[in-house]
C-alpha cells in the first residue's frame, strides 16, 4: 500500500468544489502535484491558487469531462507535465434529488 504521496500526481475532476475541493486540499497538505479540473473557470482558479500557495505543483485545466477530444487533450497535458497520474478521482458531475 503507498504510503508516501509526496510528489505523486493526483488528476481530480470537480476540483473547483465540494468534495473535489476537498480531495484538492489533502492532495496538497501530503505534497501531491496535482492536475485540476472543472468547467466552473473562476472556482478552478481559486483552488488552483490555493494549492499553489501550500507549494505544490498544479496543472489546472477548464474541461468539460463530457466531451472526449477535450479529455484526451487533458490526459496528453498531464502525460506531459508529470508523466502517468498515479491517482485519478473522477468526481465531476451535477446530482439533484427530486
């Protein structure tokens, strides 16, 4: 089981709130990099922001997860920036009860 997460890249959809947000923070309090994703540009740029300021690395990327050439071109990014993600926490998405 990893037990050291220190400069292990994290790929987070949903990253700009709620529990992608959250995955964000711990990933950056272990020392992740971390690839941010979100079609939400202004809540993307906070967390972003935010990571950065704890001194990890972030690629934080606007990407409609539904579209399939905009998520190839992200898993080309991350390929490029970090090489392979050892995590990815496909999060992103909009519930609602009724």
């Amino acid at each position: 089981m990893l037990q050291d997460f220190k400069g292990k890249t994290a790929v987070l959809t949903g990253a700009g709130s709620g529990f992608g947000l959250e995955c964000a923070r711990l990933g950056a309090r272990l020392g992740m990099n971390l690839v941010l994703v979100d079609v939400q540009a202004e809540a993307l740029a906070r967390a972003a922001e935010e990571a950065r300021a704890q001194g990890v690395a972030v690629l934080a990327e606007v990407v409609d997860v539904s579209d399939a050439a905009a998520m190839e071109a992200l898993a080309d990014a991350v390929r490029s920036r970090f090489g392979a993600p050892h995590f990815v926490f496909n999060n992103a998405g909009v519930g609602s009860g009724g």
